[in-house]
C-alpha cells in the first residue's frame, strides 16, 4: 500500500507568533532570543522572522552577533508559555485529519493521512486545507511536504518555506531528490559532510550512484542507511505514541478496572520508573503522553506539551493523571494504561534552547536522592507524601 505522509513544519514559529501579536513588528525584522537587549552576547536568538534572515541573522546564533548584523530589527523575549499554548492548537488541528500525528517538536509533525484519503481528498488536498486552517484559526502559516514517507516529506516541507507546499508523487522520489545537497541526508551532519565531499561527493544523486557494497564499505551501517535515503526509501512509521525518541511504561491489569484509586497508584507507579529511567538516561521530556485501553481493546491517547522539559514525577505525575481522566469513560473498563516522555533533551540540549529554562534544582536534588535510596531497597521503600491520592467518589 502507498502512504500518504505530510510533514508540517511552522514559519519562523516563534517570531510569526509575535508578528500576528504585534501588528507593528509586521513586514520588519524580529529577533525572538533570550536576553534581547543585552549587546554583550549573554543572550541567544531562539529564531527571527524571514525579514530578519536576510540580514544572515538565524537561530542559535550569539544576540550580539545579530545586533552587529541588523541593527535596525525588533528585538524581543520569547514567552515559551504562549508558544506552548500556540503548539498545542496546532497539534489539535492535525488530530482533524488523523490520529496518526507524531509531534517532532514544539512546531512540526508528521501526519500519515493514508487512511483519510477516501473521506478527506488526496495528500495535496489535506495538505491546502491544513494550511488553511492554520491560517484561518491562528493567523499563522506552516509549509508542508506530501510524500509517501517521512523522509521524504521532510525534505519536501523545507524547500519552498515559508508559506510552501511541495508534492512529491510516489515512484519520483529519487528523482526528487538527486539535485539536493548530501546534508539533507537524515544523518549526514557536518563532519560526514566534509569526509564524503573529499571523496567528490556532494549531491543526493552522487549517493544513489555509488555501490551499495562501496558505501557500507566507507562508512559501515550508516552507508546503507545513506544510500536506502538516497534511493527515497524511508519505511520508518509514524508513531504517535512514540513521538521522537520516547521512555515510557505501560501496563495491563490482571483484570479489567474501573477503580480509580487502582488507576492512580498504578499510574503513580508507571510515572515513577519513567522518571527514574529519564534521570538514568540524564535526560528530560517536553512532552507528556498518556495512552488508555478499554476492556474492548478501544485504544486512545493524550499529550500535552510542557513549557519545560521534565525528569520527576512531582512534574510529570499531575500531567499525566489529568490527561488519563479526561480518557477515561464512565461505566467503561480499563484495561491497560501507560505513560510516555518524549521530546527529550539531555541537559546540556536543554540548555542549548535558549528559550527552555532548567528545571529548578531544588526538585533535582529531591529526586536525586529518592533515585539512590529506591536504587539501595527497591521500588517500594518510600511512599511520597506529597502526591495524596484522590478521594473516592
Ligand atoms: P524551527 O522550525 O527550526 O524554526 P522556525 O519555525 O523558527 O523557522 P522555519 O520557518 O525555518 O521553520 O524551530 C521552531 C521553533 O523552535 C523556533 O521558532 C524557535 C525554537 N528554536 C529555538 O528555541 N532554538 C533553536 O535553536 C531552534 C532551531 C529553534
Ligand atoms: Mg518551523
């Protein structure tokens, strides 16, 4: 079967939000960062509207450096808050079109509508109308790629933004591709970049040309990878659940449950290794996703996207308990539940998005200490306090 895949990525997310907010900063250069003000290059630009581009102003890059290059942009302070908020109706609008949504990151998705195309048109008729919608509904505009696989429409959203819209008909992949450079190539980052372009090789076509056998010679594994890639081949599946990289923890009742509290502290339970996994991992999830199955095997899920990546349970509990209550269905069985952390960032990473600031200490440390005393007598020896389970109704 051919899929249908859209990858929908947000216009310059952060400074297109200011810009509708701030009619006057409309058709000017905004510089979204941390800091904006301070010339002495404390602070990063989290990403600017496509005026400020121009200037070779982009993410990530020093405010200072920014400065010296428009002197003439607005310079603001991102509120993470709103962005989050803003994401979140996004997130929403892609759930009209299929439940095969698989946030990437705070302004980007996968959609495999494969299976809406009977009621909902072809690729590019989804694709025009989710454009629409955005616009119509948030006054923002995204560019999506249509392809038949991730990879693929991927590459497609990013080639005519902002505002685009790029088709690539399944069987034309290869040739979709050819003309672009090798760092398109998921996998392929500067340091590939440079080794195969002494070797003459700097194009997608250059790649698809090669030995298959040459370039897993070259360079092992990720020479297959790059040559299934070059060919326009990419059978990973969208994943809701599983969103970008995910930790997470299920679990089946012995038999099916209505009983809350049974819910709770078994959700408790399931937050807690995931959060324990997530310190052992050093890292943080942005995103909460809790999954609910009934007795009939109806499976459904929920997320919601933190305004800062979390590790502990005091932070992700709530979230999860909230979510997994607005599933469940009166007089329906329960019979199984999970919870998910995704979108991780390891700390340094965390650090590195200006905009997401660390968690506060204080809860670190907390949650350091239970790790080494649940690590010395088991899973069971300390009960928090602090998360009071709910009354029975
Ligand atoms: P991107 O989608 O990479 O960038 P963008 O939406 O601003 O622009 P484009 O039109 O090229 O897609 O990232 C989404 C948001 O994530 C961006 O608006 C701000 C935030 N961000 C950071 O805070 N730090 C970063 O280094 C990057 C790359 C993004
Ligand atoms: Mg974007």
């Amino acid at each position: 079967m051919i899929r249908t895949i859209l990858h929908v990525d947000m216009d310059a997310f952060f400074a297109a939000v200011e810009q509708r907010d701030h009619p006057e900063c409309r058709g000017k250069p905004v510089i979204v960062g941390s800091d904006p003000r301070d010339g002495r290059g404390r602070g990063i630009v989290a990403t600017c509207s496509y005026e400020a581009r121009k200037f070779g102003v982009h993410s990530a890059q020093p405010i200072s450096e920014a400065w010296r290059r428009c002197p003439q942009g607005i310079y603001v302070r991102g509120d993470m808050a709103k962005y989050v908020r803003v994401s979140e109706r996004i997130m929403a609008i892609f759930l009209q079109f299929t439940d095969r949504v698989e946030q990437v990151s705070i302004d980007e998705a996968f959609l495999d509508v494969t299976g809406s195309r009977t009621l909902l048109g072809s690729g590019i008729d989804m694709a025009r109308n989710v454009k629409q919608i955005i616009c119509q509904d948030l006054q923002l505009t995204a560019s999506v790629g249509v392809a038949g696989n991730k990879f693929v429409a991927k590459v497609a959203s990013d080639l005519q933004k902002p505002d685009g819209l790029v088709v690539v008909e399944p069987g034309r992949e290869q040739e979709f591709l050819a003309p672009l450079p090798i760092r398109r190539l998921w996998g392929v980052g500067p340091k590939t970049e440079e080794a195969l372009s002494r070797l003459g090789i700097r194009l997608i076509s250059d790649i698809a040309r090669m030995e298959r056998a040459e370039l897993a010679l070259r360079l092992g594994q990720s020479g297959e990878h790059l040559w299934q890639l070059a060919h326009g081949r990419d059978d990973r599946e969208v994943s809701p659940e599983e969103g970008f990289k995910s930790i997470g923890h299920e679990t089946t009742f012995d038999r099916d449950t209505g009983d809350r509290r049974l819910l709770h502290d078994t959700l408790l339970e399931l937050t807690e290794k995931v959060s324990r996994r997530l310190r052992a991992h050093r890292a943080r999830g942005r995103v909460i996703t809790v999954k609910l199955r009934e007795a009939d095997f109806s499976t459904s899920t929920r997320r919601t996207t933190l305004p800062q990546p979390v590790d502990t349970t005091e932070k992700i509990f709530p979230v999860a308990w909230r979510l997994i209550q607005g599933l469940m269905r009166q007089g329906k069985l329960v019979r199984l539940i999970g919870v998910y952390a995704s979108h991780l960032a390891t700390p340094e990473e965390a650090g590195q998005l200006p905009l997401f600031e660390p968690a506060p200490e204080r809860d670190r440390k907390l949650a350091q200490a239970f790790d080494k005393i649940t690590n010395r007598f088991g899973d069971h020896s300390i009960t928090r306090a602090a998360l009071v389970p709910p009354r029975k109704k």
